[in-house]
C-alpha cells in the first residue's frame, strides 16, 4: 500500500535562463502528481534576460540572491523549503517521464533509513554528440571522473524491484548531485552552511550515520549544460580553478588524496594512460557499437585533452604547484630507501 504522498520542495537556482527554464518547469509541473504537494522555489540571481517573466506563469515561488552563486543560491532555497523533501534541479535539467517524482520517491516511502534518492543522467538524442557521450555514464562523467570516481555499483547492499539501496562511507561514495533528501535531515546538519555544494551532502551526512542512499535507474534526466567539446573544457578548467584549488583543504568529497602513495600512482598511470591514446580509443570503439552511437569516439579526445590541460591549470597555479610538489616529495620519499 502506498505510503500517503508528501510534498516535495524544488530548488532551481538561476542567472539568464531564458532558453531553459521553460523546458525545465514544464517537465515538473507535468509530472502525474498532486499540484498542491509542489513547492518549486526559484532563487534567482537578478538576471537581466525574461527568465522571470517567464518562471512567473508558474506556480513558484520567487526570491533572489545578489551573490552570483549557485551554492548559495541552493542553500538560500534549502532554508526556504517547506516540503518533506528536499530537490535542487539546475535550470537546464528535465525531468524524463511524467512518473519521475513519484519513482524517485519509492525508496525514501519505502525505507525509513534511507536518506537520498538519486535518478541517472539520460542521452538525448536530438542533443550535441558531446553532451551525449558524457551522458551514457549514469553520473554524466567525463573520462578523467570516471576513472578517479567509484562507481554506483561498488555501494549496493541490496536490489530492490525498480531501485537498489547503497552504502556510502567516506571512501565509497560516486560523487551524486542531484539527489532528493530528506528536508528534516539536512535542516539538522548542513542548513547553517553558506553554500550546498552537492557532491559533499553525501559525504557530509554518511559521517554522521546518514549512510543509505537509493539509486533509481528508471528516473532519468536530461542536461543540456554541454554543446561543444570548449564548453567541457572551460567548465572544467573552471572548477578547477574556482571551486577546487581555492577549497582544497575545506571539501569533504575528494576524487583523489594527493597525500596517498597509491592515488599519487594512479594519477601518473592515468597521464600515461590519456597521452597513449590507443587504450582510449580501443574504450570508445567498444562504447560507440555498444550505445549504437559515433559520439562515443569523442573518448580518446576527451581524455587528451582535459588530462593535459588539467595539469597544465595546476603548473600554472601557485597553490597547484605547490601541491603537486608535495604529492611528488611524498612520491620520492616512499621510493628512497632512506
């Protein structure tokens, strides 16, 4: 028997969206679930485009955020939810399917010690090939992610009908972003933070016990975030430089420790690996017959170049030399016999 719904708030932070939040809203409030039980809120970054002329034909609640950031612009939306569950969508995700809110919802019904419930990235395929290629990897991972990454599988504890259950601790955890929590819980743990920066939730709330979390593979999302291969490149150029670097010591989620002899290695195997080149078109071979789609060849060039740039963007940054020396000093010092 169906557990009585229960509303669920919607966070959509947004600067000059006006190509996408149509497409955006209208995936939500086409879902087969009680209107009333919506709370959309937009927290918007006083764009000055028509985003909020349009997202004002909706039923959403408005406020906005003079800090040009997306994570404050979460949190800002956290703190003003009033629904049982708590969603962040960007401006450029749709949801797949009328029945994704209420399959997204199952194992949260289901399972009382089940803090989050996240869906899978899906190709489009009347999108740009690059943004499909990345879209094949549930957690719309690059190649460079991916091998730095665990992957869902590697959490699962138990396989339900239509969701598996995962176990997350500090060194298991995919790193999961849009995801819908508990609201209860995230008011008692991360609401008095400035920022919610998605990636560390989890890793935030399993420290503390909080460390189930359900993987809906039949809840899809499509992202429009990435046209061309340069739009991939400086997204990644840029949280490098203003996300990564400048918070290195203070990020809960980590892809890598750099004071580890083994991630150290791994990191060099790795640069080996993308500057080959034959492996990683060998890999996009097989993902191109296996998806039925050519985009997948964008895997050798893909790999090449964010793996040379991010290390170029780390020589080229004070505080990345200066860790890359001491992940290098750590190397040596393990090597030397004395």
């Amino acid at each position: 028997m169906e557990r009585e719904l229960s509303t669920i708030s919607i966070v959509i932070p947004t600067y000059n969206e006006e190509r996408n939040i149509e497409n955006c809203l209208d995936s939500i409030f086409a879902q087969q679930y009680p209107k009333d039980l919506l709370d959309v809120i937009i927290v918007d970054n006083y764009s000055n485009d028509k985003t909020i002329e349009l997202v004002k034909r909706y039923d959403v609640r408005v406020f906005y955020n003079k800090i040009r950031d997306a994570e404050v612009s979460k949190m800002i939306g956290l703190r003003e939810s009033q629904g049982e569950f708590f969603l962040y969508l960007d401006a450029d995700i749709e949801l797949v399917g009328t029945q994704w809110i209420r399959k997204v919802l199952r194992p949260l019904l289901e399972n009382c010690d089940v803090v989050g419930s996240f869906p899978r990235f899906l190709p489009k395929r009347e999108d740009f090939a690059i943004g499909r290629f990345l879209r094949y990897h549930p957690l719309e991972l690059d190649p460079v992610l991916e091998f730095f990454c665990r992957n869902i599988d590697e959490t699962v504890v138990e396989r339900k009908e239509n969701y598996v259950i995962c176990r997350f601790s500090s060194s298991r955890i995919p790193p999961i972003g849009i995801c819908v929590y508990r609201r209860d819980v995230l008011a008692r743990t991360i609401v008095n933070a400035k920022k919610f920066m998605d990636v560390d939730v989890p890793v935030i709330l399993s420290e503390i016990g909080y460390d189930k979390f359900a993987y809906v593979p039949d809840c899809g999302i499509y992202h429009t975030n990435v046209r061309t291969i340069r739009d991939l490149l400086n997204r990644r150029l840029r949280n490098l430089s203003v996300t990564f670097l400048p918070q290195l010591e203070t990020r809960k989620f980590r892809y890598f420790e750099l004071q580890s002899m083994k991630d150290i290695s791994r990191i060099l195997f790795w640069i080996f690996y993308a500057n080959l080149l034959v492996p990683s078109f060998i890999k996009g071979t097989y993902k191109s017959f296996k998806h039925g789609d050519i985009a997948c060849m964008y895997e050798p060039l893909v790999t090449l170049l964010l793996t040379d740039l991010v290390v170029c963007a780390f020589l080229q940054d004070k505080k990345g030399r200066n860790v890359i020396i001491s992940a290098l000093t750590s190397l040596l010092g393990g090597l030397l016999p004395f």
